[in-house]
C-alpha cells in the first residue's frame, strides 16, 4: 500500500505569502491528485499530474517521479485560499486513491 | 448536469439501525467508489465499482454493502449501524483520460452520519 506523507499539517500565513505544502509517497505512480476540500466540507479536485509542473491561476503543483515527492504552491495567498489541501495518490483498486491527511491552511487578513 | 450528488446531507441513527446512503452521477462514468472520512485520518476506500453489475471491496468494507444495477446510481447501505461508522461519507466518480495520464475524479458533497 502507497503510504503518503503531507506537511505541514497545519499552516497559518498573512495575506499575500507565498504558500508551498509539500506530499511524499513510498510507491511508484502513473499520476497525483491535489484535491482543496473547503470548510463546508465539499472537495474539489485541483490538479492532476504525471510529471513536471501546471498551473492554475496561481496555483502551482510540481511532481518529482524519481523523488516520489510533488509541491503545491499558492502565490499571493489571499483568505479565500483558507482550506485543506488533499494529496492523493493512485491505490486501493481501480481507480480508487490512497489520500494524505491534509494540511490545514489558513490565510488571514 | 448537476455532477455528483448524494443524499441525505445530515443524518442520525441510533446503534443497530440501517439504513441507505444514496450517491447518484449523470457524467456517465463507469467507475464509482465510497469513502469516509474521519478526524485526523485521509480519506479511506470503502467499496468501489467499475461498471454496472460489478463492484469491490475497498480498505474499510466491514459493515458496509453497495450494489450498482445502473451506470449512475452508486448506494452505500449500513445494514446494522455502529457509532465507529460516525463519519463523513464522500462518493466519487472519475473519468479516465488515457492510460498515461490518469483519471480526474469528481466528488460529492458528502453526508454526515451520526451513529449514537
């Protein structure tokens, strides 16, 4: 079983930092899932990448295969962007995936 | 298209009694899966399915069914409650994009249970 690691757990940071929350996996994967589950409890799906680097606005996520590790980072952190951020990897049967435990992100004024 | 949706959003049994979580897409994906989510923990694999008449055992099956009679309806039964199975329950559809480049998966709102 692909066991994933994410850190910080928690993070609090001023508006306008630039944020970077870090996973790591023990097994070799096809693909990772960034997933932003919000305080309502809903969960989004950010990213999903094989290799390299994309970006949405501004975020950023990064994968290193050979490392088993991948980054996301938020430039201009603004409250919004208070949520818990998801790592999940590829486990668990099909297309089932085997998640981190989140890190807790809170962005104030 | 109103993606993945799952009702009840909130519900309260008492110990022993059953009952149906009902999870529902209309992308036309073949493979759903159940979670739960609980505090301090990731997300854990319930049951999944790939396809109508087929599912699977997940991480944490015990105490658990599901059935999937139609490509869009998932249900997730508790056929005995138990408060260890208090909990958020998420389920999930995806949508492969290819071998190579994996699958995008789309998630309820959830349901919160509460087993006393």
């Amino acid at each position: 079983k692909n066991e994933v690691e994410q850190s910080p757990q928690n993070l609090t940071a001023q508006e306008g930092e630039f944020i970077t929350i870090n996973c790591s996996y023990s097994v070799g994967i096809s693909a990772l899932h960034w997933l932003q589950q919000h305080p309502g409890g809903g969960i989004v799906s950010l990213f999903m990448l094989s290799s390299g680097k994309k970006k949405h606005g501004r975020l950023i996520a990064t994968i290193n295969i050979q490392e088993k590790h991948s980054s996301l980072h938020i430039t201009a952190s603004h409250p919004r962007d208070s949520a818990v951020y998801i790592c999940a990897v590829p486990g668990g049967g099909a297309d089932g995936l085997t998640f981190g435990k989140g890190t807790h992100l809170i962005i104030q004024p | 298209n109103a993606g993945v949706t799952q009702t009840p959003k909130f519900q309260v049994l008492k110990t022993g009694q059953s009952m149906t979580l009902q999870c529902a897409q209309d992308m036309n994906h073949e493979y759903m899966s159940w979670y739960r989510q609980d505090p301090g923990m990731g997300l854990r694999l319930i049951h999944y399915s790939v396809g109508a008449g087929i599912t699977d055992q997940g991480e944490v099956p015990n105490g658990y069914n599901v059935s999937r009679s139609t490509t869009e309806d998932f249900p997730l039964r508790l056929l005995s409650a138990a408060p260890s199975q208090t909990s958020v329950y998420f389920c999930a559809s995806s949508r492969t994009l290819g071998q190579l480049n994996g699958y995008e998966q789309y998630f309820g709102p959830g349901t919160r249970l509460t087993v006393t």
